[in-house]
C-alpha cells in the first residue's frame, strides 16, 4: 500500500494552531520599512573574534495588541505579552560542510525595552524546500516565529531564529537535513551575528543564554547545547536548554526503522536524511542503492515525493542488511557522527517528547536521558508528554519549554 508523503508542514501548523493561528485573519500589523543596516566584514572583530554580521533589516515594529491578537482563542497566552517587539532580517557568515563561507539568514526579534534581556535560540521544525517563505527570516504568518515565538520574545527574550544552510539567504544550497554539525553551526553562528547586532543598536544583554526548539528544531538545539559547551564556551554560557522530540540517537533509529515490520508514515523524511548523509559524507551512492524500484526512479525526479509505508518495502535488501549486519562501515559512521544523546550537557537541559510519538519515538529522548545521567549530568530531566504523539504534542511543549526556562530567567 502507498501511503502519501508525509506532510512536512503538519508539526509546524499543529506547534501554531494552539495559538489561534489564522492564515486568512488579516492581521493588522505595522509593517515599517527600512534600508538595510550594513556591517561591513573584517577577518576579526574586537577582542580577535571573527565578525559574523553582514546586514540587518528592519522587518516591522508590532504592538502588545497585535502580538496578543495573534493568540486570541488562548487568552492565557495574549496575558503573557509585555513588550512590543521589533523583527530584523539579519544575514550572518557562516560554513558549509566543506569549510567553505556562506552567506546564511534568519529572523532577530527584539523586545523594546531599555531592561537587559538574555539571548533565545530558537531552532524552527521541519521546512520541505517549496515552504521556503515559512523559514524565520520572511516572518510570513505561516511561520513559527510569527506568533507564538513571537508572544514568546514579548515576555522578555531576544530571540534568534536562524533560517538554516538552504532556506533564506542560502536557499540555493540544499538544506543539510538532520545533519548535526550543520545546524548547529548555523544557529551558533546566528546567535554570534545576534550579539554583533546588539552591540551596534547598544541593545542591553544580560549574559544568560536560552536554547528551544521542537522536532528538527529540538535536534538543532540539542546539536547547538552540545557544540557550545564543547567548542564555544568562552563566548556562550547555556542557561537552560529545552529541546522537544528531536531524533537524537540515529543508529538506533536506523535499527527501528529498517527492522519494523510496521507501517511508517514518516519514511518520506527518512530519505531525505539519507540524501543528505550520502551527499555530505562523501559516500555519493545512486538512489537506487538504498530504495527499491520503481521509487528509486521517481525519487530522481522528486526526493520528496510518495513511497510506501513498509521499509521492508522501500529500501533494498542491499542496504538494509549493510546496517541492520553492522557491514556498512560509511554510512553507519554517517549515523553515529550525528548521534547526539551520549555526552553530559552542564547547564540544565529538560527533555520534552510524546510518549506515542510514531514519527520520532520516544526512545532518543529516553536514550539522551539514560546516556547523560551515567555520564553524571546532573541536571538533566525527562519530560513525558503522555499518550502524545509528534503533533498533538507540540501545544505541550510550547507551554512546559517555556515554563522550564522562566525559572531560570
């Protein structure tokens, strides 16, 4: 049996739909316009660090009425507004995965306040490439920074909300899916720019650093906790990070996978994933060598169209014997290169994830959690999201993330 290809916008619309999301409102909305704010690039900035900001744009500055009126079916989220806020484009240099400089983008919200505020990382979910306009940076309605992030931002966060390598600035790269180092340089990188930023505008940081982010996004923050601590911290300290539903330990999601004899609706995603692992490691595979025809053909045409629901039916027996028999050396060393559940975290991580999640199960949150307390995390929880699965869990954890991180405000 086919089943349609997953429906990559699904965890976005569900993680905006809590707020009372409504493409078709109408909105009113202050839209001011803005040349751009040009930083010119130097190999070193004060102090020797590298400058990352290229340009800043002003999108719109939006009042506490209209960022409230974007959550208006949940009042309790209108009541957490406090500031109005002011959204910027910003274009930032980052790397590809060859090393290489790029020019990246992504969305900065600002809360217009003379108080010192903390740094955010806001890591957005899963973007299929013809949803280029729902990336950070064109703050379209469709987004998720438009209005829970952004009722998120008004309480008191300047938060940044990196497009990623391939959307934005850099939408004629393919975006580098699920690949670890990747986003979290990106989002590292964006963050840099963001205090470049605030530096020029004399905005007033107060040091503390929060990290969010659901599904890829919670991935992408797990990635971004991970390379801080080990490769940045003399620039970043994490304050508190809350990643949601992110596939964490891919070896033992490729094992579930390529075993299962169940019907998996998220198999679309997968080769997506794969495509990115054979490309950025060098492997450069046909399709052909991992999915069966006549899918391998059609994929040719479209990554990102329909396959069946049956693994055993996608992918070749080729391929699924190489990882299953543990004999194929370069892309199992693909897998454990993006597994991010085995290390100890300092700052305090809260590990949000539905417990019938059937699109990224349970168990790399479980495993994160079970890795890092032997390694002696000390503070470290796991936060089951009862009986939800990947979407209906996304409500949940807007509400429980930023519970988490308001105690450490």
């Amino acid at each position: 049996m086919i089943r349609k290809k997953f429906n990559f916008s699904l965890v976005r619309l569900t993680f905006l739909l809590w707020a009372g999301i409504s493409t078709a409102s109408g909105i009113s909305c202050t839209k001011d316009t803005a040349a751009p704010q040009t930083t010119t690039e130097a190999p070193t900035g004060t102090g020797g660090a590298a400058v990352r900001l290229v340009s800043s744009t002003l999108i719109g500055e939006y009042s506490t009425s209209q960022l409230a009126g974007r959550v208006s079916e949940i009042p309790i989220a209108g009541a957490l507004v406090r500031y109005p806020i002011r959204v910027y484009k910003l274009t930032y240099t980052t790397h590809n995965n060859t090393g290489q400089n790029i020019t990246a983008s992504g969305a900065l919200l600002v809360p217009v306040t003379n108080q010192p505020l903390p740094l955010l990382s806001y890591q957005h979910g899963t973007i299929r490439p013809d949803d280029e306009d729902r990336a950070p940076s064109y703050y379209s309605q469709s987004s998720e920074v438009y209005s829970a992030v952004s009722v998120l931002a008004s309480t008191g966060y300047i938060v940044s909300a990196p497009d990623y390598v391939g959307y934005g600035a850099s939408k004629a790269l393919p975006h580098p899916y699920e690949h670890a180092a990747s986003l979290a340089s990106a989002s590292l990188d964006m963050l840099r720019a963001a205090r470049e930023f605030a530096a020029k505008e004399k905005l007033a940081l107060n040091q503390k650093n929060f990290l969010l982010g659901y599904s890829e996004g919670g991935y992408a923050t797990m990635a971004l906790h991970k390379m801080i601590e080990e490769k940045a911290a003399s620039e970043f300290t994490v304050t508190a990070s809350a990643p949601g539903a992110g596939a964490y330990h891919k070896s033992a999601f490729a094992d579930y996978i390529l075993q299962s004899d169940q019907p998996l609706n998220f198999l679309s995603t997968y080769v997506w994933v794969l495509d990115t692992y054979n490309r950025m490691y060098g492997l450069n595979r046909p399709i052909s060598y991992y999915v069966n025809e006549p899918w391998a053909t059609q994929l040719q045409t479209n990554l990102y169209g329909e396959v069946p629901a049956q693994a055993k039916t996608l992918f070749t027996p080729t391929f699924r014997q190489g990882i299953l028999d543990k004999t194929d050396q370069q892309m199992l060393n693909a897998f454990r290169d993006n597994d991010i559940y085995d290390w100890q975290p300092k700052a305090p991580v809260a590990l949000f994830h539905g417990t019938a999640d059937d699109y990224v199960p349970f168990f790399n949150s479980q495993n994160a959690y079970n890795a890092m307390k032997a390694r002696g995390a000390a503070n470290v929880q796991l936060r089951p999201i009862q009986g939800g699965n990947h979407f209906s869990s996304a409500a949940s954890y807007t509400l429980q993330a930023y519970a988490f991180i308001s105690q450490y405000y």
